[in-house]
C-alpha cells in the first residue's frame, strides 16, 4: 500500500491544480493512514477507527480532487448499459 502512495505523490500532485493539491497530499495520505491501519477481525478498537475513517477521507478528497481538475472522469460511475 505505501509503494502505490509513494508512486502516486508526484504524477498526482503535479496532475492537480494549484487550488487542489492539498486534496491530492490529503487522498494520499489517507491512503497511507489506511495501509498502516489494516482492517483485520483480531484489530484494536483504535486501529478499526483510524482505517474506517482514513478510507473515508481518501474516498471523499479523491472523488472532490476529480471533482474539481477532471470532472468528466466522474462519469466513469455511471454504469454503462
């Protein structure tokens, strides 16, 4: 998980506009927050709240990163039939 953040950091920040590259640092380190907390039955009470609510901010500061430099790739969510 931290070798895809740490490949990430530079096209996705050099992607973003200058407005929105605290988005992508954010999305990104959530998803190292994420990594370093994994989601397993035998986890602590601490390490199921920190992965529940880093996936929550990477989920939400990527969609908003693609909301705001690229948001025709949003249109990938919509199921193609």
């Amino acid at each position: 998980m931290f070798v895809v953040c740490f490949l990430a950091v530079p096209c996705v920040i050099d992607k973003a506009s200058e407005n929105t590259k605290f988005l992508a640092f954010i999305s990104i380190a959530a998803l190292c927050f994420v990594g370093a907390a994994p989601l397993v039955k035998d986890s602590s009470d601490l390490a199921f709240k920190v992965h529940s609510v880093a996936a929550v901010v990477c989920g939400v500061s990527s969609q908003l990163l693609l909301l705001f430099n690229f948001y025709w790739l949003l249109l990938l969510w919509v199921p193609w039939e």
